[in-house]
C-alpha cells in the first residue's frame, strides 16, 4: 500500500477527513479594541487549526478609537479590523447590551459564511484563554453535535409550584415575558459553573449529579489538602466513561464524602450565562426571533426571588421556550470570586497548570489575569501539547504503516 493511502487511512481512522470532519466554528469576540491582550496563547491556538476549520469575529467598544495596523505580523494576523464586524454598541455588563452585541456578532458570522454557515458559535472576552488544544478541541465539538452548551441552575421551588409569590416576583423582574408568551414556570437562569466548598481552600466544578459533566479537580491552596483528598477526587485526563465522547461526574460516593469535608456552602458568585456556546440551528432560530424577544429582555428588571438579569437569562430562557436541546455545562470554565460584585475568580500564571488538567469539557477559561507572564505560561503550555500530539500521531502512522499488509 502506497504511503499516501497508508496517511489517509491514518487520518481517516482519526477521524480528521471526510463527513465527519472538524466543524467550522465562529470565535466571537467582544473586546475593547481588536487586539487580544493575551496575543501569543490566541496566535499559536488558532495557528494550530486546521485551515477553513474556524472564523474569527470581533465585536469592539464603539467608545474606543481603534486604527488599522500598517501591515499584518504574527501578533496582529488574527485580532485585527478585518475581522470587527460593524455598528457594534455600547456594552453595559448585566444589562441587554451585552445580548445585543453577541446577538449582532451570532447575525454577522452567519450572514459573512459563504455557502457554509458554522457550526458552532462560541463567546470569549478579553480575559478568556484556550486551555486545550485547537484540535483537540474541535475534536470535541464534532462529537457533540446537535445540542447546544448551557448551563442552568435547578429551578426554585417557589418556581415549581409557581407560587403567588413567584409569579408577582417574575411580572415585577419581567413585565412583557407573559404577554410575549413566556409564563413564569419557563423561566429559565444560567448560574456560575463552580462552587467553593466553605472556608477551605478547595474548589470543584459544581454540577447536578444525574449531569454528564467534566472530571472534577481538588484544587488545593493550603496545608489541609493532603495527598488522600487529592487521590479522592482527582482522575486522569481522558478517563473512559459510560457515557460516549463525555467525561464522568463524580460517583455518588467521592461526591458525598467531598461533601463531608465541609458540608456548608459559600454563595457563588454571580451567574456568567452569556458564555454559552450556540449550535446552528439553535442560533439561527434565535437569530429569527429576535425582534420578539429585544423588548422584552430590554424591560428587565431585578428581583431579589427571581434573581435573573438579561444578560444571563435570555439565552437559557429562550432554549427552556423553544425547547432546544442542551448540553447542561459550558465549555469556558470559571471558578467563583466575589459575590457582591460578581466577578468570577481571577486567574494567573501559576494557575496554568492545574487549569490544564481539567479536560473536556473545559475546552476554556476566564478570567485570566491578561498580563504578559500568564500570556506566556498559557503560550508555552500550547505549545508543549502541541509537541506531544504530533508526536503521539507520528506513532500512529507508524503503526498503520506496520501493520496495513503490502497490497503494491
């Protein structure tokens, strides 16, 4: 067999050519100027794609004088205004704003494809980093067709009984919802992804248990972690699970003795729904509605029972509304920070390494503390995967080729 049918078969058998081949996703940016402050992890992210497999899309700050850059280098080829889309607005964090400029880069992406709208639409801020390889990636994707990545908190109990105080509290947190067609017990929220296990200094991904979910990992930060509660929670990457192309969720009793380590719970910090990643029709659906829904998610206001915002409201809701189906996590993880202000926890170069163990789902993650050392550790770890993935597929075809009969 000739060594070019041997590398087809290879590739065919990795799944890289043909109908099942990496989907096109849209990377939607909204920044305050073009340029991504953490360039180097963005630039050798997307420079290890597979060329065609991605479009990348910005939305700016209108209040931001932003010029064009005299010529295209490395560190501009991928965040540069060929690729900011027009009439961006002014965005407000919390408020619809921020719905409507995500909504303008979902209509953007899809009316800029040229016979081939993508796949996937995926959200990212300045703060946001790959923490997986492109490849690896898109490899994910491909095989989570068909649903797009939410995250929804469990709904109230006032809510399930749709109780008089429940429905008074939803009219007052969103007059036009009922007349538009939404009734109180469709409401839905989008709630932080991570959970800080009272005073110690542990963090999981927190997720309903019957959920298919990524392999939690005790994080410790202080002396009380020792190397039997780290055994205890901590799983290889990639670990087989029942459920086909997934991580698993914690059985039920490393859960509950998690649990036991300390049984009270802090508040999370604030919900972060607009990170979710959209699959096309369901973007395409929304994208048709969404004259329908921008007066009512406008006309928002805050209720302490309720506890919903547009921002992190709109998208979960309106999946509940038109029944799409989900996968219930997002692909961006986040760990809790400050639950007055709602800002999720920073993150910084030391924590590059740990981030990186986490696996899929965690294709991603904010905040980054966007200084040129964690630019740098998020860069140089990139690049050592990607080191090890062209090495692991080298071995590959060397045992196809080894093991494919000569038909010459």
């Amino acid at each position: 067999m000739s060594l070019t049918l041997v590398s087809l078969v290879a590739l065919l058998a990795a799944g890289e050519v043909g109908p099942s081949a990496p989907p096109v996703v849209a990377y939607l940016f909204t920044m305050r100027r073009p340029r991504h402050p953490l360039q180097s992890v963005w630039s050798t992210y997307f420079s290890g794609c597979r060329k065609g497999s991605y479009k990348i899309y910005i939305h700016t700050d209108p209040s931001f004088n932003i010029s064009k850059p005299a010529r295209h280098n490395r560190t501009n080829h991928f965040f540069n205004l060929d690729h900011v889309i027009p009439n961006p607005v002014r965005v407000k964090r919390f408020g619809y704003e921020m719905v409507d400029a995500r909504m303008r880069l979902a209509r953007h992406a899809m009316m800029a494809a040229q016979g081939q709208q993508p796949e996937w639409l995926l959200y990212f801020s300045e703060s946001c980093a790959p923490i997986s390889h492109c490849l690896e990636n898109h490899k994910y994707l491909r095989h989570h067709r068909g649903r797009t990545f939410i995250k929804t908190r469990p709904v109230p109990q006032e809510q399930k009984l749709n109780t008089i105080e429940w429905q008074q509290s939803f009219k007052k947190t969103c007059p036009q919802c009922s007349d538009a067609g939404i009734p109180p017990t469709e409401f839905r929220h989008s709630p932080g992804c991570a959970l800080s296990l009272g005073t110690r200094p542990w963090s999981i991904p927190w997720y309903p248990e019957t959920s298919v979910c990524p392999v939690p990992v005790l994080v410790p930060s202080g002396p009380e972690a020792s190397a039997s509660q780290l055994a205890l929670i901590q799983r290889p990457r990639g670990m087989p699970c029942p459920h086909a192309g997934h991580s698993c969720a914690p059985p039920r009793h490393i859960f509950q003795t998690y649990m036991q380590l300390q049984p009270t719970p802090t508040a999370p910090s604030r919900p972060r729904g607009s990170w979710v990643g959209l699959y096309r029709e369901h973007a395409n659906r929304l994208l048709e509605s969404e004259d329908t829904w921008r007066p009512v998610f406008t006309n928002f206001n805050f209720d302490k029972l309720v506890n919903g915002i547009p921002d992190e409201s709109y998208w979960s809701t309106l999946a509940q509304h038109y029944s799409l189906p989900i996968w219930d996590h997002l692909l961006t993880y986040m760990e809790p920070g400050d639950p007055k202000t709602g800002h999720s926890a920073m993150f910084f170069e030391k924590d590059v390494s740990r981030l990186w163990t986490l696996g899929p789902p965690s294709l991603f993650a904010r905040k980054f503390n966007t200084s040129p050392a964690t630019d740098k550790a998020l860069h140089m770890r990139l690049l050592q995967q990607g080191q090890r993935m062209r090495e692991d597929g080298l071995r590959r075809r060397k045992v196809v080729a080894v093991n494919i009969p000569n038909l010459q």
